[in-house]
C-alpha cells in the first residue's frame, strides 16, 4: 500500500493553501473598500491649509520680507 501524497510538498510555500489565498483576496479587497471609503469621505477639502502651517506660524511668527542693503545704505 502506498502513502497518500503530501498535500503539500515541501517548498511549495504558503500561497499553494487554498485558504490562504482566499484569505489574502479578502483582505486585499476590506483594504480596497476602505481606502475608497476614506478616499471619497475623509479627505482634507481644497483650500485648506496644511496642519503644520498653523503651529508654525505660531512659534516663529509670520513671515517677513528679506531686506537687503543698498550700497549707499549703513547698518544700524
């Protein structure tokens, strides 16, 4: 009598599971599902500013205009 055959043979990896590749179609589509979802529903409406702009702002103040001498001008 003969053993019965390996259902999988040794290195043939895990993607040779059936199981296993319906679960990662599963989770592949839940993560495209999702990014749609947040691609249509929680992104930043346009206009606004970026969220480090504020803090910025807020710690070194606004930002001013570069002043340059004149050749006739002195330093104070």
């Amino acid at each position: 009598m003969r053993p019965a055959p390996c259902p999988n043979p040794p290195g043939a990896g895990p993607w040779s599971i059936p199981l296993v590749r319906h679960l990662a179609v599963i989770v592949a589509l839940k993560l495209m599902f999702l990014f749609l979802l947040w691609f249509l529903f929680f992104r930043l409406p346009d206009g606004v500013p970026r969220p480090g702009i504020d803090v910025h702002r807020h710690i070194a103040g606004p930002a001013g205009s570069a002043h340059t001498l004149d050749k006739n001008e002195v330093r104070p």
